[in-house]
C-alpha cells in the first residue's frame, strides 16, 4: 500500500476503567514515571516499539491524553479472523519447477495457531508461541486462550488450534503436500503465533506484541502473515490519515513495528478484510508498509466480499480454496484470509531465490509483475499475484554480486546493493547513483550518497546449481575499506558497518543475509564522481571466495 487516502471510519471511543493502547514519542519507563499509580495501571509494555497498554480511570485517561509524550490513546478492542487448485493460478508450481521451493526462509503465521501434528505441517514447523491474554472489552469478557488458561505462552503446543482458520492460512503458504495440494512455498519453515481464542477473536495489543516479539527475538522469520483484521476501518494509509482519532493508537503501533520490520528485510502480509468496502481497509492492512491483499475467484474476478481502498497492494486467490484443516484433515474456506498467504508464499519463494532483497525490493517485484485486474466499481486497475513472473524478474535484477570464486565457491559470499537497478552489469561489478536521488541515495546531504548493502552466505542460488552449501563458513576479511583507517573517517564507518553486520562464526546455515547497512560514498569535488570500494573474502575450511564491488556517486543532473 504506497498511497493515503482522507477517511477514517468508525473510530470507538475509548471507554472509562477500561484497558486502551498508548502510543509514545518518548520510551516507556520515561512516561510511566510520571503517571500515578492508582489512575494508569500499566499491564503490557513493548520492546521494539515505544508504547504501552495500560488500564486507566477517567481521571488517568485525561492525564494520558494531556502527556507531551503520548502521540494517541485508543480502545485496545478486539478484531477478528479475516475469513488447492489455486497454485497454477498465480504459477507458483513454475517456480517450484525450477528448484525453488522457498527452502531457507522462514514465514511466521500470525493466527488462531496451527495443528502441529498435521502431516502437511509438522515438517516445517520450527517453533509455536502465544499471545492471548483476557480482559474485558465492551461489557464483554474474554478468558486468557493460550494453554492452561495462560495469557502468554512459548514452545511446543503453545499455539494449538482450536480452529482450522490457521490451519488453512499456514497450508496454503507452505504445505508439504501430504494431505492438502502443496502449498506455495512448501520447503519454507513456520513459526506459529496464536492471538486468536476459539471463536476467532483476539486483542489487538496481542497481535502488536506478537510482531514485537518477531522483531526482538526472530530475526531469522523473513515474511510475516497476519490474516486477521480489526473492526474499525481505516483508508488510506492509516498511521498517517488517522491523526487526532481516538483510534489512532492502534494504526501508530503497528507502523511502528512493521517498520522496523521492514528495515531489517522482513515483509509483513495482510489481509484487507471481508466487508466488500471500496474505500476503506481494517488494520493492519491499512498501515503503509503492510502488503495489502484482496481475493479474487479462480476466473479473475475481484471476490465480492474483498475489501480494498487506494492502499491496497495485490490481489490473489480467494475463494473455494482446499487446504488443511484440524486433525489431519481438509477444509474448504474463502475469504482474503486465504489470499493473504498465496502472497506470503510467493514472498518466500523470492526471498529463497535471492535472499539479498529487502522487503521493499520485494514487494516492488510482487506488485509490479501481477496481471491486471478491473475494479470497474472502485475505478481502478489492481495486480493479482503472478509468482512466476516475480521470480523471473527476481532472476533479472542484478542485486547480488558476486565473483572470483569459482563455479563451487560463488555462492560462500554474495554482496546486494539495493536498488538493483543501481547496478551496472558488466565484467566489474559497479553500483551508481546520483546524489540526491531518492530511488537509491538513503541521505539528503549534498556531496555523497548512502547506499544500503549486506551480505549473504551460504546462498542456494538457482543460477549456481553446482555450488556448495554443505560447509560452515569459518571466517570473513574486509580488505576495503581500511578497518584500520581513523576514527571518525569515512572509511572507519564503512568498515565498521560491514564489521557490524557479520554473523558470529563458525557459521552454518543456508541462505542468510546480513542486516542491511549504510554506505556512504563521498565526493570530494562538486562537478565530479566521488568512488569507494568493497573488497571482501569468505572462507570454510576448503573454500574461499573473493567479492568486490566499486560504489560510485555521480553529481547532480
């Protein structure tokens, strides 16, 4: 979703001695200082995103509202489950036909949790964790769901189904194919967080510390799935249109940790909701960093339930889709619930052929590829999903660098400079940009560029079929820029960035990418190109590959 809208709809008010969602400017603790014990009540803080959910008295509520450091005060309502022949469709089985299965990524389902002993599932799942505490919302209360009564729970069987919604949801992305059809991605792992109780409802704060907790603790999960949906409704993207709501706390917590999220290459996928509005979207769909999805029928008409505004990014399957259920089994369900994860799954299936891309990267190649859908009563023309022409696109762009290993060492080191378009094909890898641009200069400083590079290793690389993966990677060397130049010096960030996002070693695993970092190329004179270089060396204990690559900033046009 890359544009805003002027509409917020059905904003709750917050009622009094109930628990609402405090969005900050200013961390936590500092504001929790400040506020007296016996009027805000705090019962839940977050780690990655600043903000807290409190229980508050009416005297409280003024005192919150009236707090320099508080952006919004909001409801903490609840929100709710967004209700295969479809995989040629979107040609995903083109991708899998070409080795890529979305081995080495891991997408994280967001849901009612998963039927962990489910042949189509218990291959891929790598780890359960539950959000679901109770409360009172509305005149209506809602017991803890998470096992034993609990209101938070991790590890096996912590995030049992009650429900065959995240069964299904979880299927269509990565079935091994057992029982339902295989699902889009179907050699990607699972991480299963249940925030939803056995009739499909679930606080919003919980859905915001499950993707908190991903931030914090997961940094291995590169695609999120939410298939959920709150119950009021938003246009545009809502962080932004939604300034001064009562409601807007929960749009300011979610941009918050989706974008952070995203920065660190996670895409996180949405659904639009079932309401058949044509302006409007439920968070989290509507926040702008959140992949939005609608339905479509396996004829290409836009499903008359889907939600979709301006927002929205993509369209996929979505109604009469066969995937798993509860005990071992079928189920048949529609709605953009079931759309949502065919885009989770082409995500992985991206990310597994280069696993270089940010989120951002990604999303461009999901929506920019789709085939041209209708909406003749919104007025507009929506992609749908087409897996295989993002992955051939995907194979185009020349993001990932490599070189000098050889035909069984290429894939120990590969260097992504995003955008890839900044990359100039040739027999010596150059990235350009032009200062000022902000299609790949990351500052507005005159006089040099910020680029953003990582590194990724062990790359299962479909264009490297005759590369090993099997050897842990022993050590790295950084041979430009200097490591050892002075402090303070252009250089001495460099390097240290590139140092900062090594992984510790020895290093094993498959398809893993460094944190994407800045890179700054000065130029020394106004009228001319400023050039750095990175020079690197990765090596097992029978291997090693050199990469390098000369980053150029070029003037002003």
């Amino acid at each position: 979703m890359w544009r805003a809208a002027l509409l917020l709809l059905a904003a709750p008010a917050v009622a009094q001695d109930e628990t609402v969602l405090v969005a900050l400017r200013a961390p936590a603790a500092r504001v929790a200082a400040a506020l007296p014990a016996d009027e805000v009540v705090i019962e839940q803080t977050f780690r990655s995103v600043p903000g807290f959910v409190a229980r508050v008295t009416p005297a409280g509520l003024a005192r919150l509202r009236a707090h320099p450091d508080v952006l919004a005060v909001g409801p903490d309502g609840l929100g709710d489950a967004a209700l295969l022949r479809s995989l040629p469709q979107v040609r995903a089985e083109r991708v899998r036909a070409r080795g890529v299965g979305g081995r080495g990524v891991t997408i994280a389902v967001i849901d009612t949790g998963v039927d962990a002993t489910h042949p189509d599932i218990a291959d891929a799942l790598v780890h359960e964790e539950c959000f679901c505490k109770g409360g009172t919302v509305g005149g209506v209360t809602r017991r803890p769901c998470c096992p034993n009564g609990e209101a938070r729970a991790s590890g096996p069987g912590s995030a049992a189904s009650h429900d065959a919604h995240g069964p299904h949801v979880a299927g269509i992305a990565l079935s091994r194919g057992r029982v339902a059809a295989s699902g889009v991605a179907p050699e990607a792992a699972l991480v299963a967080v249940k925030v939803l109780d056995e009739r499909n409802r679930g606080f919003l704060s919980d859905w915001i510390a499950a993707l908190d907790w991903i931030a914090s603790e997961r940094g291995a999960v590169r695609v999120v799935n939410m298939s959920l949906v709150s119950r009021a409704l938003y246009a545009g993207a809502c962080e932004e249109t939604c300034r001064g709501q009562s409601a807007c706390a929960v749009p300011l917590l979610f941009a918050e940790v989706i974008d952070r999220l995203w920065s660190r290459g996670t895409l996180v996928v949405a659904a639009s909701g079932n309401g058949n509005r044509i302006n409007a979207m439920h968070a989290p769909a509507c926040v702008g960093r959140a992949l939005a999805v609608g339905a479509v029928d396996g004829a290409d008409r836009l499903a008359d339930f889907t939600n979709r505004s301006d927002g929205i990014d993509l369209l996929a399957p979505g109604v009469g889709i066969i995937s798993d259920g509860l005990a071992g089994g079928l189920t048949e369900l529609s709605g953009t619930s079931m759309a949502a994860p065919h885009v989770a799954g082409a995500a992985a299936l991206l990310l597994a052929a280069r696993p270089g891309l940010t989120a951002e990267a990604a999303a461009a190649l999901l929506t920019g590829s789709g085939v041209a859908v209708d909406d003749a009563r919104g007025g507009r023309v929506i992609p749908r999903l087409d897996a295989f022409a993002a992955f051939v696109a995907a194979q185009r762009a020349p993001e990932l660098i490599r070189g000098g290993g050889g035909r069984g060492a290429d894939c120990l080191l590969e260097l992504s400079v995003v955008p890839a378009d900044a990359v100039r094909s040739g027999a010596r890898a150059i990235a350009a940009c032009v200062d000022d641009d902000p299609r790949c200069d990351g500052d507005r400083i005159p006089g040099q560029c910020t680029f953003t590079v990582s590194m990724c290793s062990n790359v299962r690389d479909p264009l490297l079929r005759a590369c090993r993966t099997d050897e842990p990677l022993t050590g790295f060397a950084i041979f430009a820029p200097d490591i050892d130049a002075p402090a303070g010096s252009l250089d001495r960030a460099n390097a240290d960035a590139l140092a900062f996002a090594l992984p510790d070693f020895p290093f094993g695993g498959e398809n893993v990418c460094s944190i994407a970092v800045p890179f700054v190329v000065a130029r020394p004179r106004s009228d001319r190109p400023g050039a750095a270089e990175i020079r690197m060396r990765v090596s097992t204990a029978t291997r090693g590959d050199y990469d390098r690559v000369r980053l150029r900033c070029d003037p002003p046009r």
